[in-house]
C-alpha cells in the first residue's frame, strides 16, 4: 500500500508542475503558426509573406539574440512594430534566449523585455514560450503567478537542425508537415524560427500552399479563443470593453425609451379611462336626466290620470247620483272593471321600495296613479291604464250629456215656472 501511494504520488507531481503548459490550440480547423528566437533579417520578408495571404501569425522574440543592437536600433524595432500593426501577435521569449534559476533575476528580465516590447509596439505581452520549451516548477508558477500563458508546441518542423545542411531540412520539414496535415488533426500549433532563410523562404510559402482545405491560419491567442487576452494592455480589450459599454448604452437607451414610450402608454391609457369614466358619468347622467325626464312625463303622465281621475270621480259621483236616480250608465261595468284592475295593481305597487311612490299611493286617494315609476311591466300597465282612461274620457262625454238632458227632462216644472217667471218680467216691462 504503501509503494502504491509513493507510485502515485510520483506519476501525478509531473501533471501538477506542467498544468499550465498549453501544448495545443483549441479552435478547429486552426493552424498557429509561430516563430521564435527573431526578429532577424529574415523576419520582415516573413511578414511580408503573411501579410500578402492575409495570414495571422505569433513572434515568439528575444530582444537579445541574432540582432545585438535591436534594443537601441530603431529601424530594426519597427519591423516588430509592423508586425504588431499587421495583426500578428507579439509575445515574450526572454530578453536573451535564456532563463535564470534566479527567480529574483527571472522576474526581473521579464519585466525588463515586457516594458522593451510595449515600448516598441505599444502592448505589453501576456503570452510567453520558453526557450528550447524548458521551463521548470519555479518558473512555471512564477508564469502562473504572473497570469502568463506558457505555449509549447505540437507540431516540430526542427527547422533549427541544419546539420545536413539546410535544404535537407527544409524538405525534411515539408515531408514532415505534409504527413502531419494528412491526419486532418482539429488544429495544428507549429514551430518554426523566423531566424533561417530556408524557413522563411521554403517552409512556410510550401504551408501556406498545402494547408489542408478549410484550415485557417490564425494567432495563438486567436487559437485558444482568447484573442481579447492577447496583450495586458490590449487595444482589443479596450476597444471590446468600449463596445460592450456602448451596447450597454444603447440598451439603458433602448430601455429608457422603452420606459418613455410605456410611460406615454400608461398616461394615455389613464386619459383614455378618465375619458371613459367621465363619458360612463356623463352617460349615467344622461340616463338620469332620461330617467328624470320619464319621471316628470309620467308624472304629468299621472297628474293627466289625476284630473282623468278627479273627472272620473266626478263622473263616479254623477253616476252614484244618477244610480240614485235609476239614470243607465254606458258602460259603468267596465269602468268598474277597470277601476278594480286599477286598484289591484296600486296594491301591488305599496311592495315598492320607493318611499316617494309609497307616499304618492297613500296621498293618493285613487291610488291607481301611482302605477308610475316601476318597472316596465307596470309601465306597460301604466299605458294600459291611460288607455282605459281615454277611454273613460270618452265614456265621460257620453255621461256628461246623458245626465245635461236628464236634468231638463226631470226638472220640466222648474223650468217651465222659471220660463213663465222670465216672460212674466218681459211684458211688465215692455
Ligand atoms: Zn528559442
């Protein structure tokens, strides 16, 4: 058990120390092609080449290494400067090829070629790829601490190795390459230095034309999907971050908008209801008014079946009397008939709630004219009871001159003394 743990323990310190190395790209159908150890004479020629095919490419420089006087020599520094300026991206390989088992040293340096280069290009580097690809447990979380990010490599053209001569290596490279580019792997993160003629001139213009189809060539950063990442002070992020403050700008003024236009919605829609609720008012009143008007009509309508009434009543009187005197009556029975319908509505009318028509009904001595104001059964009874009344008018009539020529033919006697008193007075006087 205990050789088991130590056996663990020394399989996975490996993992744990080089965590951070990033060995390979992650965007598909990419091809990082990077460059180390430059710039040298060759490197503007490269730049050239890639920018001709509109291709992205990584420097991996030293400002130390086949140049000596690149620090101060400014014609030099503009080819990284155009590079930069070209859409390449521009990352740290140590000031001079070389890394110090002094951490103090280490940081040191590293911030000393981090300043040269944003001083030449105008962003600091954020990537970084150690020489000859060592970089042990002290510099790897001395990068980590530093939030660098270490790239290796998976593709090696050895385009460095040119012991058998440099032609060699370039065809060496090329039937390497082409072998590799046969796989179709999901992207391809290759190492070449842009120091070597037969680099420049015959390896990468034979990869720019034997890319597998649908491959693109991009910068690691670009590789990795973090193009924004590329420098500390990146223009990028600036420009990235400004975009996004303007979408958020445009988006609170979208949403102020938004806010103003619901604003004008609801204020609307408040006028609209205070509108309605005032048309609904004004239509109630309308009502009312309608209502109130009705009530006046028919309140004449009953002060006309009052005085039908009071003459009826006369009529009932002239009738009781003519009764008395065994005087017919046209049509008495109806009337009776009507009188008593009359009646049984006025009856049925006291179980109205308003107090007014209840009083009216007491008032009344007819009662039946408090057929008004009910609902419009009763009013339909109220008409009914108009029309009976006009009827009754018309009976009246017939009352009226049935008991005007009674009267003459039962009081003969007083009329002919009264005649023969009038015509006494005549001739006394003439
Ligand atoms: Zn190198």
């Amino acid at each position: 058990m205990k050789y088991y743990n130590l056996f663990f323990l020394f399989n996975i310190i490996p993992f744990l120390t080089f965590a951070s190395k990033i060995n390979s790209c992650i965007e598909d159908k990419t091809i990082a092609l990077t460059f180390d150890d430059g710039p040298f004479k060759y490197t503007e020629e490269l730049i050239n080449i890639l920018n001709e095919n509109d291709i992205h490419a990584t420097f991996f420089i030293n400002v130390e290494n086949y140049w000596k006087d690149l620090q101060n020599n400014k014609d030099k520094q503009k080819i990284l400067k155009k590079a930069h300026d070209s859409g390449h991206q521009i990352a740290s390989h140590t000031w001079k090829h070389y890394i110090s088992s002094d951490i103090n040293e280490f940081d040191s340096m590293m911030n000393k070629t981090d300043s040269w280069i944003e001083n030449v290009i105008g962003d600091r580097p954020a990537y970084f790829r150690a020489p000859r690809g060592e970089c042990y447990s002290e510099c790897v979380e001395y990068l980590e601490e530093k939030k660098y990010k270490l790239i290796q490599w998976d593709t090696d053209t050895n385009d460095w190795d040119i012991s058998s001569g440099a032609s060699y290596r370039a065809k060496r490279a090329k039937s390497f390459l082409n072998e590799s580019f046969e796989y179709k792997r999901s992207n391809y993160l290759i190492l070449m230095h842009d120091v070597y003629e037969h680099t420049v001139r015959e390896i990468v213009p034979w990869i720019i034309n034997n890319k597998p189809k649908g491959y693109k060539f991009v910068t690691v950063a670009e590789c990795l999907g973090d193009k924004s990442s590329m420098y500390r002070t990146n223009k990028v992020v600036s420009d990235e971050l400004k975009k996004d403050e303007n979408e958020i700008e445009k988006v609170k003024e979208t949403k102020f908008e938004n806010e103003v236009e619901n604003d004008v919605e609801k204020e609307l829609k408040n006028k609209n209801d205070v509108k309605k609720e005032s048309q609904i008012e004004n239509d109630v009143d309308k009502k009312l008014q309608n209502d109130n008007n009705n009530e006046k009509d028919s309140q004449n309508d009953n002060n006309n079946e009052k005085d039908s009434q009071n003459d009826n009543n006369n009529k009932n009187e002239s009738q009781n009397e003519n009764e008395a005197k065994n005087i017919p009556i046209i049509e008495k029975e109806e009337n009776g008939y009507s009188l008593n319908n009359l009646s049984d509505n006025v009856n049925n009318d006291n179980t109205n709630n308003d107090p007014n028509i209840y009083n009216e009904t007491n008032n009344d001595n007819n009662n039946y004219n408090t057929e008004v104001n009910t609902d419009p059964m009763n009013n339909f009874n109220s008409n009914t009871v108009i029309n009976n009344n006009n009827n009754d008018d018309n009976q009246g009539n017939l009352v009226y001159e049935s008991s005007t020529l009674s009267f003459y033919k039962n009081n003969k006697i007083i009329v002919f003394l009264l005649t023969m008193v009038l015509l006494k007075i005549f001739v006394n006087v003439y």
